[in-house]
C-alpha cells in the first residue's frame, strides 16, 4: 500500500508544504529509511511476543490512522498544521508498513510444508512480489490521477483526495486479512529467540576480546563458538548461518540506494521532459507507473518466471546480475541528464551574470555590450547573452527609424547596467510616449523552472499606470482558475512585475482593465510543460500598445520516451536482485529465525537510503549528471565485492524440520555427499573430501560425526516420522 503514498509524496513536499527540492529528497529518503528501519520491530514481536499473525493486524491498524492524518493535513479548511499533521502522519505510516513487512513474506511462506511444497513456495514468491507491484502499478496511475484530475478547495489539484484513497485501500485490506483468518497456518513464537540471539552474539563477543587479552589458547574457529558452553550447538550454528547470511548482505545498501531514487531524483528529473503522450499530458508522478508496469511485465520472463528467456541462475548470481543492470540504469539516467541540461537555460555560475533580451517591439533591435559584442533580438523575440562575467556593463540599443510603421524620434539608447552574481539581468525593450526607444529593467531573476514540471508564468507591466488608475490583470486558464494581479500606482522605474504564477499546461486567457476604462485589452497564450514566461504588457499614451509572451527558459525539449531505457533496466534489476534477495533471505534463514533474517534484508533499504540522504545534504557534485555517473561507479564495485564474497558462502538446502544442509558452491552436483534427513533430527552433510569440508567451517560447526564409506548404500525402508536414511552418490 505505501506506493500509493510514495507516488504523490515528494511533490507534496515540495509543492504543498514548499520545501526546497534537496529538503523534500532528504524528507522522502528519511520517511523511506524509516519504513525500512522498522521492520526490526515487526521482527522482535512476532519472533518473540505476539506472533506474526497479530503484528500485521495491529501495524495495519497503525498504517490506516497515519494515512487518516496525511489525508486531514491536506485540508485546508480544518485549519490544521500541514507540516506538523504531515509528518506525524508519515511517521505512522513508517512504523505501520514497517513492522508489517518483514512479517507479510515470512507469514505467507509459513502456508507451505516445506520440503513437499518448495516449488509452490518460489511460486508464491514471484506471485507475491507480482502483487505488490499491481498495487504500486495501480496506485502510481490512481492517486496522480485524482490528486491532479479533481480540483477541490480552491486549488487545481487535491492532495486530500490523493492521500484519502490509499487510507481506503488500507481499511479492505485490513477487513480482507481479518477475514481469511480462519484458513490461515498461524504459528506462535516459541521463544525469546531475538533476545537469545542478542544475548548469545554480545556473550561470544565479550569472551573473544577476552581470550585476546588473556592469550589463553588458540582462539576457536568462529567467534559465536565462545559461547557453545552456555548457549548450546542449536543455536550456535542457526546464529552462523545468519552471520553468514548478514555478511552477504555488506555490499545490499549500495543497490537500495539507487533503487529508491525513483521517487525522488528519477521523478524531478522527469519534471524535464516534455510529457504529452496521445494529446494528454503525464504528470512526472505518474511516471513512475513505469517500473511497477514493467515488472509485472518482464517477472513471467524472467528466471523463475512462467516463460523465462534466461538460463536460471543461482540466487546470489541473479542478485549480482540485477546489480549490474542497476548500474546500467543510472548511466542511462546520468545520459539523459546531460541532455536536460544542455536543453535547459543554466543558472549563472559564481562571479558570472546573464542577461535576458525582451523585445516588445515589432521590429528588430540590435544590442551591444562593450568588449562583448552585439546581439540581435528579433521582433517581439527573446535572446541571451550568457555566461557573462559580473561587472557593470556599458549598452547601446538601437532599432530601425521606421519601426513597423512607426516612426521612432530616437531609435539609438545608451545606457549603463550594475549586474547580480549568478542571476540573469532582464531587459525589456520598449517605447516610451515620445516614441523613443527605451530600455525597463527587471529584478534580478534565475528563470528557473518550477519544480513541479508545470510551466510559470510572470505578468510584467510597463508604463506609467498613474495614481487612481487601478489597473488589474486577471489570468484564467481552461479549469476555470484565475490568479488577478494589481498594479501599482506607483511603479519602480515604469516597470510593474508580479510573482510567478504555476498554471496548468494549455491554453490561458489575460484580461487587463482599469477603473476609469482608459487601459483595457485581453488576449490569450498557450504555456507548454516546463516553460518559464514573461507575459509584458506596455502601455503608451494611455492605452494599452502592446502584449507580448516571451520565454526567457524555453518548455522542455527532450520527450518522456528517452526516460524508458532507465526504467526498463532498473525494472528488470529489481526482479533479479530484490525477489531473489527475499527469497533467499527466507530460504537459507533458521526457521525460527527467518522474520529477523527478512527484517535484516530491510534494514539494508533503510541504509542505502541514508547514503542517498548523505549525498544530498553534502551537495558534493555541481551535476546531477555527475551524480548518477557516481552512483553507478559505486554500484558496480560493490557488486563485483558482492560476487567475490558470494563464492565463500555454503548454500543451504532447507528441510521440513527447518534446519539445513549445506554444500560448498565449488561441489555442488559433482561432490559425492552422504545427506541423513529426519523430520525430527537436525540434518547434516557429510563431505568424501576433507578439504571441502573444512572449507566451510567459517560458516557451520566441523562435522566431528563418522564419515559414511563412499560405496555404501543403506535403505532403511519407507521414511516415516522417526526413519533415517542415508544415500551415497556413485562416482
């Protein structure tokens, strides 16, 4: 359910509650860290106090009051704190979806009798994951739909109505759980196995610190054997299965944190693209429908999918594989990066300046800078002389005598300009009453587009509007909405500018009026996703002379369609890496250790968000370009460590009883082993060879049990509860 929140989140931060674009992406990781953090908890009661069962009941319950409040923050009329309401609402929201994620696969797998139903249970895998990325397809189509679709308390977007829908959802999946429970295999926890696990791990450690301080004897193979004498061999040897697990898990972090940039930094950057797509414009949210739509896609074709186009793999390889693809993703996105940027009007650097051209006129003026040259501004065009260096300019002006008809008394201005570091000067070519040309400055301006991707549109007044005249200019768009503008009566240097204004992409209609009716006219313009614009009205004698749209920052360029190729590799390095991860985190796990082990794989979401967080408080790199580059460099070298570190682990074949046998990823079929399976005894395999069985002592106890010949074959006929068998494989 938390895609559905996820979707619409970031721009909620930064669009509703106004926070800065690296604010809300650190907001955004935080609340992700945090969803991820807890599924610790989730583990600790369902290992230890109340079962699995009742932790997904009661964190739902926590998850549908969060979502309550986040949807209540976005009301207006209740008058309540947005930023204070939000953020508690998130953090219920954090701790619900949380506590129920380690507990939701562990729960699901518990409904197979292993190892009779194996094949159904990486079934259910794939369907499970399947299913969660039809909420997040659903929920990435549906909740940016109506937070942009439906218009409600004065606003052409409602958030409430966004953030309300998945608080639906959660309340029938809460009375869909609850009504299953009657077919459900609920097991109860045992014991304090988190806590032992605590105690056992901190006991171990104390006394290898000791024995190196002491110098008492050789040390013992594995630090946890320091605490055989008061824990015992069972839960020794399910604790180093785990560690060997955790240690797998070092490199996990690193993919995490390029994953979940989806809804972040992957969904501003969609904000650049020029989004129509069949005469309807997408919104940079609803972008993000493209992985989840893409994995329910690519997951059937997959290894381990119904029709898979690739040999199946090992999990560790798929995962290693998936890394790669990952990476991959990020160059794609790091491309695309660098052709926004070039495409896109860039912000001064420090100790430089631009100037911004504005030409009102109906022919065309020529403007030089001395020791820069000239620059020639077409009629009723925009152009840029940029990057400057920040100093005081001297100007020249000129325009044709006969301007468009109009015969201008003095067609040549001289000026001098005091620029502003890292801002673009506008200048607005005009004419003044006495049909001379004139030059109206702006405020100091970055242009910069909005970061929601909707274009922004500035109404400039030139002229003397004069006391008592109340000119107003009303802009109205195709939903009806208008935003009305006062001009002074008193204006800087003849010169009237209003914020900006964020409008929807389409049409748009101005109207201008005075209160004695001597300044009227109206018009209308069309605003492309992503433009910044300058509508500039001039009056002369009294009267309204011109109206010209100009866009300093032009809309964006480079079409959603170059967005794909990211989408799709990071879609398909989900699939292999994130269901083999949890597969494997459930399959090699303890049984009674399986919901700490799938929490522990969470908890890796949480820390590569937390590097995600690092980045971009740290502001190390100019380029966002640069930082995906990074990221994927970073990615690749922890994925080749993940595959030197994969070929010392001993896989673990479970068994009914939840314990395990292990081989060596070197033997595999070609190692001629002596497995003894019992459904009441714990299993243990027997290596022919010496070496291969020493070599996985890092990770399970020394087999000190008789070796079986090699030729021997024993049948202790049909296995019932209490039967052994033992088997030798031919050479």
């Amino acid at each position: 359910m938390i895609y559905e929140s996820l979707a619409i989140l970031s721009l909620y931060l930064r669009n509703v509650l106004c926070l800065h674009e690296n604010a809300a992406t650190v907001v955004y990781h935080i609340f992700i860290m945090m969803c991820y953090t807890m599924p610790l908890m989730g583990a600790i009661l369902a290992d230890n106090f109340i079962g699995r069962y009742k932790v997904i009941l009661y964190f739902s319950i926590i998850y549908l009051i969060g979502t309550v409040l986040t949807c209540l923050s976005a009301i207006p009329p209740l008058m309540l704190p947005p930023t204070a309401t939000s953020m508690i609402g998130l953090v219920l929201i954090a701790t619900g979806t949380g506590g129920i994620k380690p507990c939701v696969a562990a729960f699901g797998g518990d409904q197979f009798r292993l190892p009779e139903e194996n094949q159904r249970l990486q079934r259910f895998f794939s369907t499970f994951y399947c299913t969660v990325n039809l909420g997040g397809f659903m929920g990435t189509i549906v909740t940016p739909m109506l937070r942009r679709s439906v218009m409600c308390f004065g606003d052409d977007t409602c958030y409430a109505l966004g953030f309300g829908f998945p608080s639906l959802l959660v309340l029938i999946s809460i009375v869909t759980f609850v009504t299953g429970k009657p077919w459900y295999r609920i097991k109860k926890p045992r014991d304090a196995i988190t806590f032992k696990f605590i105690s056992c791990a901190w006991y171990a450690l104390k006394k290898r610190l000791q024995h190196n301080r002491n110098e008492d004897g050789p040390p013992r193979e594995h630090w946890l054997d320091y605490s055989l004498p008061k824990f015992g061999d069972k839960l020794v040897e399910d604790m180093k299965i785990v560690c060997s697990i955790l240690y797998l898990y070092i490199p996990v972090p690193i993919f995490w944190s390029l994953f979940d940039q989806q809804g972040s930094r992957w969904t501003f950057q969609a904000s650049r693209l020029r989004s129509e797509l069949f005469g309807v414009t997408l919104m940079p949210d609803q972008l993000q429908v493209m992985n989840p739509a893409m994995v329910l896609l690519m997951i059937p074709v997959c290894p381990g999918g119904a029709w898979p186009i690739l040999p199946e793999l090992p999990p560790l390889h798929k995962m290693f594989l998936g890394g790669i693809l990952a990476a991959l993703a990020f160059v794609c996105a790091g491309i695309l990066q660098i052709g926004i940027e070039r495409s896109t009007l860039q912000i001064p650097g420090h100790e430089q300046t631009g100037l911004v051209l504005l030409n009102t006129l109906a022919c065309p003026i020529e403007l030089g800078l001395r020791g820069e040259g000239i620059a020639l501004v077409e009629e009723q065009g925009t152009a840029l002389m940029t990057p400057l260096d920040h100093r005081t300019f001297f100007i020249t002006a000129s325009s044709p005598i006969d301007c468009a008809g109009r015969i201008m008394k003095q067609h040549i201005v001289n000026t001098r300009l005091n620029t502003a570091r890292e801002m673009f000067m506008p200048i607005i070519i005009g004419q003044n009453s006495d049909d001379e040309i004139s030059l109206y400055y702006m405020d100091p301006n970055p242009f910069m587009k909005s970061l929601t991707g909707k274009p922004k549109l500035k109404v400039v007044y030139i002229g003397d509007s004069g006391p008592n005249k109340n000119v107003s200019i009303t802009v109205e768009t195709d939903k009806q909405l208008s935003d009305i503008y006062y001009v002074s009566n008193t204006p800087i240097d003849h010169v009237g500018e209003s914020a900006y204004m964020c409008l929807q992409p389409g049409k748009f209609r101005w109207r201008a009026n005075s209160a004695g009716g001597e300044v009227s006219g109206s018009g209308e313009g069309f605003l492309k996703t992503g433009g910044v614009y300058v509508l500039c009205l001039r009056e002369r004698l009294g009267r309204l002379d011109a109206a010209v749209l100009h866009s300093p920052n032009p809309p964006n360029e480079l079409h959603l369609v170059w967005i794909i190729p990211q989408y799709l590799f990071i879609s398909v390095a989900e699939i292999m890496f994130a269901v083999s991860g949890l597969e494997f985190s459930f399959t090699q796990a303890p049984k009674s250790m399986k919901t700490i082990t799938i929490a522990a794989w969470y908890v890796s979401v949480a820390i590569g968000n937390l590097i995600v967080i690092l980045v971009a408080q740290i502001k190390i790199f100019d380029s966002r370009a640069h930082e995906f580059f990074a990221y994927a460099a970073v990615l690749t070298v922890a994925m080749v460590l993940f595959l030197k570190m994969s070929r010392g682990y001993c896989t673990r074949t479970m068994e009914g009883d939840g314990s395990s046998t292990e081989s060596h990823p070197l033997l595999h079929h070609h190692s001629r082993v002596i497995s003894v399976h019992s459904l009441s005894t714990r299993t243990r395999t027997y290596y022919d060879d010496e070496s291969s069985d020493e070599s996985c002592l890092g990770f399970m106890e020394k087999t000190r049990t008789k070796k079986w010949p090699t030729h021997a074959f024993v049948n202790l006929g049909t296995p019932s509860t209490s039967d052994v068998k033992a088997t030798t494989l031919a050479k």
